[in-house]
C-alpha cells in the first residue's frame, strides 16, 4: 500500500499557489498608491482642456481638473498628482511603457485604440475645425482646393480632413507638424493655407487675424486611456466621471474652462 502523507499533499499545493502569486498582474490602483503620486500624460499646448500656463508655470484646463479628481479619489488628495506633458504622437507610447498611470490629452476614442488601451467613459465630445487667416478670402472647405492644410503628428484629424476632402471632390496637401503652436506659427507666416484640429483647441488660438471655418468634421468623443486589462483603475476612473456629470461639476468645469463650441 502506497501511503500518502498530509505534507506530501500540501507542498506542492502551496508552492503552486505561491508561484501563481508571484507572476499574478499587480492592481493598478495598488501601484499608484505605493507611488504616492498619479502620473498622468497631458498636453501643454491646449488652453481650456490642458496648458501650461507660461506666467503660473502651473498646468491648468478641464482634463487637468479631471486628473486631480482622480487623484483625489484614489490617494486622498489633488495633489498627488503629477503632470507629465505629451504629445499626439507619443502619448501611446508613454503609456505602454508604463511612464504614466493614465493619459488624459484629448484622446479620441476609436474602434482601432479600443484594441489596444482601455477607455474611460466619455468626458467631452468635440469635432473637427478649420481655421484659416481673414484675410485669405477662404469660407468654406472647398476653397481649399491645391492648398495645404497643416495637422499635428499623430493625431486623427489628417484622417477626418482627408475622408471630408473626398466627399467634397477637394484635393488637399495635407501637411504635419509637431504642436499645436508650431501649426499657429505657420499659419501666420504662410506656410500653410489652414489648421485643422478640433474645434476646442482652435479657439484656444483665436486672434483678431484668424476665424474658424462653420463647418464641422466628424465627432470627437475625449475619454481617458489606460493600459489594457487594468480594471480597477478603469472602475475608479469611470466612478470618478461620472461622479462629475452626475452632481453637475462637469459642466461647471467646462463654463470655467470656456468650452462647449
């Protein structure tokens, strides 16, 4: 008879369970709250949703309000938060190498990122403009024929602008630039024709020089991304979002920030 004893049965019973242990994935919220701090990715050159602003030397807009939310929610305080400053071309990759807990920078949700990241739900809903001088004589997309029309690296709007120029039968050169600003500066000095970007952050850029075209280009739906399969923090996200819509603060925040255009 063979026996079995108790110990045989239990070691390696616990050195599975061990062993599963140390390669489960860490919660998310576990992480940030040994960091002490919540990093966030956030543009700098957005006035009203993110900005740096250049005499405060303080980030301040409608996603910088929300991360401090956020913040609060999860380390008990808005000042744990830290603000790392990204761009539309690399605010995916910040992310994917864990430099940030969360990117809030008017990312736009679609099909494709949902792939790859976890969204939040929906904290502002945009769509695409075009800004061009006064003085250029142009009112409409069509008058963009042969001109070019400048975007910035990374972002959705070269897509939205190319598929608006086909339904119109309007052939654009469509052009990237790094920034925001950058794509203002060119404007100004004639490098290109117009700037096409969500309408939020084109008035963010008015001056007596330019105006924003009446037309508009698809819907924009800003949510913030995390890093897929991290659920708590998307469940603490989502509580904190819509804690914001439901007790009114959002849209208080947004009359703050001046948007809704």
């Amino acid at each position: 008879m063979i026996k079995i004893s108790l110990k045989t049965l239990i070691l390696p019973t616990l050195f599975l369970f061990l062993s599963a242990a140390s390669f489960a994935k860490p919660n998310g919220i576990d992480k940030i709250k040994k960091a002490g701090t919540l990093s966030v990715g956030v543009k700098d050159d957005v006035p009203g949703l993110s900005y740096l602003n250049p005499e405060t030397k303080e980030f301040e807009g409608l996603e910088i309000d929300i991360a401090r939310a956020i913040a609060k929610s999860i380390l008990g305080s808005e000042s744990k938060t830290t603000f790392i400053p990204v761009s539309a071309k690399n605010r995916s990759a910040f992310l994917n190498q864990e430099k940030v807990d969360l990117v809030i920078a008017t990312f736009t949700i679609t099909e494709e990122r949902k792939q790859n990241y976890d969204f939040s739900d929906v904290y502002y809903t945009d769509s695409v403009g075009i800004m061009v001088k006064k003085s250029s004589g142009i009112t409409s997309l069509k008058n963009l024929e042969n001109k070019k029309i400048g975007v910035t690296q990374g972002s959705m709007t070269s897509a939205t602008i190319k598929n608006a120029a086909i339904k119109s039968g309007v052939f654009l050169n469509v052009v990237t630039y790094p920034s925001n600003q950058t794509l203002k500066d060119a404007l100004k000095h004639g490098e290109i024709d117009a700037f096409a970007i969500d309408n939020s952050i084109l008035h963010g850029y008015i001056d007596e020089n330019v105006m924003i075209l009446p037309e508009r280009f698809d819907e924009m739906m800003y949510a913030v991304a995390i890093k897929k399969d991290n659920s708590a923090v998307t469940k603490q996200v989502n509580e904190v979002i819509r804690n914001l819509i439901k007790s009114g603060e959002l849209e208080k925040l947004m009359a703050k920030h001046g948007l809704k255009f």
